[in-house]
C-alpha cells in the first residue's frame, strides 16, 4: 500500500479523479442556476454564456508556511436557488499532522503529511430545500524511515430544516447503494457513525437526519479504499438533486425563513465547536477563507426558542432529528 501511494502515477490518479469531481459538481449548480433564471424569464436557456457561473477561486500555498501545496474554491453566493454554495479541491502537504488527525493514529503524531480532498455545503434558499454536505479525502502520513501510512474518508449528510419521509429515504438509499459493493456492513457501520459524528453534544441533538460518514478507513487496501470513496463521491449529485427538484420552488414566508435562519445557527455550532474537518484546517495552518466555506450566509439565534407542538417546526425535532432507520 506505501509503495503504491509513494509513486506519482498514484498521487495522479486521486488528484485527477478529486479535481474531476469538483468540476461536475459545480457544473451541475450553474446548471440549476441558470434553469431557475430561465425560468424567471432573465437569460435564455439555451445560450450558455448567459449562464450562472461560480466564482472560482485557485490558490497556492508557497514555500515557507505552515502548509504547502494547492487547491480551488469554488463558490456561488446570492443565487436564486442557493443562498451560498461551495465546493473546494484541495491537495497540500505539511511537516506534522494536526492533532485532530491524531486522536486515533498516536503513533503518527508529528509525521509528516500528504492530503487531498474535495468538500462541499450547499445552504439553498428555500427553507424546505435542506442543507447538504459531502466530503471525500485522502490522507498519508509517515516518519522519516518509516512506512508510509493511507487512510480515506469522506460521507455525505442530510440537514432539512422542514422534514419528508421521502426525501430522507431517497438520500438514505443513495448512501446504502453506494456502499453495497464493498460489504453489507458498511452502510450501517457508516451511518451509526454519522449519526454518532455529526451530533451536537451540548444541545444533545443530531445536526440532521445522517448520512454516511466514515475516517481512518484502512482496512480494504488502497484500491479498494479508494474506488468506495470515489462511489460515495459519485453518488452525492445523485442523492440530492432530486431532493432539490422537489422543494426548491415551494412557496414558503417569514415564518419558514425565520426557522431556517434558528436552525443553521445549529450548523454553525457544530462545525465551530465539533467538526474535525474545521479543527484539521485550521490547527494545520490551511486557509480559512476556504475552510469557513461551509458557513451560512446568514443564520440566527434565540433563547430556548421551542416550537408549539403539531407544527412542522417540532416535528422536525420530534421525528426527523432522531436516530432511527429509513431504509
């Protein structure tokens, strides 16, 4: 496995299939974009150079600090159907490992490093439209004289603000089909973690409704490693455009604003206070305009707020912010 990573060709082949993926996937938002402005009857649909297009944003990180390397943020903020949208590439080496990378590999602690990945969020405007994020990477790490040790992870999570069975049902087997080729075990191993991971501790609630989420993967090899995280990767546009499809144009008013804003107040308390991805960026030295791409827009707080029983606000809690089985 060390002798594969170490070549060029391997290192290749993962930046080629991230990059590629980054690029579908951004092109599959300026699609929606530029439908939802035709739509409107703005541009015409059929002229692509009218189209929506993300912001794309390629840096570098040079010689001399903490990490070296590159990537690619690309983002879409203010659009019609997403309020803020991004999607990063990156691919950068460090001379030790952060110590969130470390909490289950002490033998690792201050090796140095090599990781690459592609992460998203997409916060859309529409309140019954649901957040989503997905994160596929790959990491290897080694003291000098050493083995060099790979591991990948990455998963994708649901984060609705107004629950639908069927749409947390359609995401659910998305994420269960992706991983049936590589063992029966693995959709219910990954996503009792996503919904061990992605749970806010201090207000001992889930985030959303899961996913799959799976880090310091190792035990299938480097191939097999690998081709599950390309089709957890291969899967996400497939698991949430057509969940879009079907709310991104309900007709909603300030009383669902007013509750989306409270409860992406929620995200952002996790990915602040919890999430290790956040802590790996910046206890690493990466660039944080990048790493804060995850954020809403805009989101609120307010004290002890609980919504009347029997109204979708507190079904929400009741039924959809619950461990439970969909598939």
């Amino acid at each position: 496995m060390s002798q594969q990573l170490n070549t060029q060709s391997t290192v290749t082949q993962v930046r080629g299939y991230l990059v590629g993926l980054q690029a579908r996937i951004i092109g599959a938002l300026e699609a929606i974009e530029a439908q939802a402005a035709a739509k409107e009857g703005e541009i015409d649909a059929d002229t692509p150079t009218q189209a929506v297009r993300a912001l794309v944003d390629p840096w570098r990180k040079e010689p001399g600090t903490p990490l070296q390397g590159d990537g690619s943020t690309q983002i879409i903020e203010g659009g019609r159907v997403f309020e803020r949208a991004g999607c990063g590439f990156s691919h950068v080496r460090g001379p030790q490992l952060p110590p969130s990378a470390t909490q289950h590999r002490p033998e690792l602690a201050g090796a140095p490093f090599e990781a690459m990945g592609v992460s998203l969020v997409f916060h859309p405007r529409n309140p019954y439209a649901p957040t989503v994020h997905m994160n596929v990477r790959m990491i290897a790490a080694g003291h000098p004289g050493q083995e060099l040790v790979c591991w990948f992870g990455g998963g994708m999570d649901l984060t609705p603000y107004y629950g639908f069975d069927e749409d947390v049902q359609h995401f659910h087997r998305s994420c269960r089909d992706a991983l049936a080729p590589f063992g029966d075990d693995k959709y219910p191993r990954f996503k009792q973690w996503c919904d061990e991971y992605f749970y806010l501790k201090h207000r001992n609630e889930q985030r959303g409704i899961g996913g799959v989420f799976f880090d310091d993967f190792a035990e299938l090899g480097f191939a097999q490693g690998l081709a599950m995280t390309q089709s957890v990767g291969d899967a996400f546009l497939g698991a949430y455009l057509p969940i879009l499809e079907r709310r991104q144009s309900m007709a909603y008013g300030e009383r669902e604003r007013n509750f989306q804003l409270y409860r992406r107040g929620r995200y952002v308390e996790f990915n602040l206070v919890w999430d290790r991805g956040t802590h790996f960026g910046l206890q690493s030295g990466g660039r944080t305009e990048s790493i804060l791409l995850s954020m809403p827009p805009l989101a609120s707080w307010a004290y002890q707020r609980t919504p009347a029983k029997g109204t979708p606000e507190a079904t929400l809690t009741e039924r959809y912010l619950q461990r439970r089985d969909w598939v």
